[in-house]
C-alpha cells in the first residue's frame, strides 16, 4: 500500500482529472464502432478509475458516476 498526503488543491485537480477521463470512457462505450474486447478493457479501466475517485469525492459527486451492471441475455 502506498500513502499519499496531498492538500485540498490537488484533491481538487485529482476529481477534475479523474472526471475527466471517466467521462470519456463513458463516451467511448457508447461507440458502436469499439470493438468488444477493446469497450471491456475500457470497463476495467473505469472501475479502476471510479476506486480511486471514490477516495476522495464526496458520496454525492460518486453517485453519478456509478456504472449500472448490465446483464447480456441473448433470445434465441
């Protein structure tokens, strides 16, 4: 485990950078053109990305970016 003291500035800077790149993950899975593999390495990121975020965000600020779990039902 690493520790990380940083001030209420950067905390700041680290929710806009994480945001940021939350955000164009989310775009990006909406992209019917990715291919499956690629959006489901891009999943992994997120859910990295949102454990990080959710040290430092307020409860509030995490509930949007919260990703729904979709279950895949094929008819056949």
């Amino acid at each position: 485990m690493i520790g990380l003291l940083v001030d209420q500035k950067e905390v700041k800077e680290l929710e806009y950078l994480l945001k940021r790149e939350m955000d164009e993950i989310l775009f990006d899975v909406g992209d019917a053109r990715i291919d499956h593999i690629v959006k489901r390495a891009m999943e992994e990121r997120y859910q990295i990305l949102f454990r990080l975020f959710k040290r430092i965000a307020d409860p509030s600020e995490c509930s949007r970016y919260i990703r729904s779990k979709k279950v895949n039902s094929k008819k056949g």
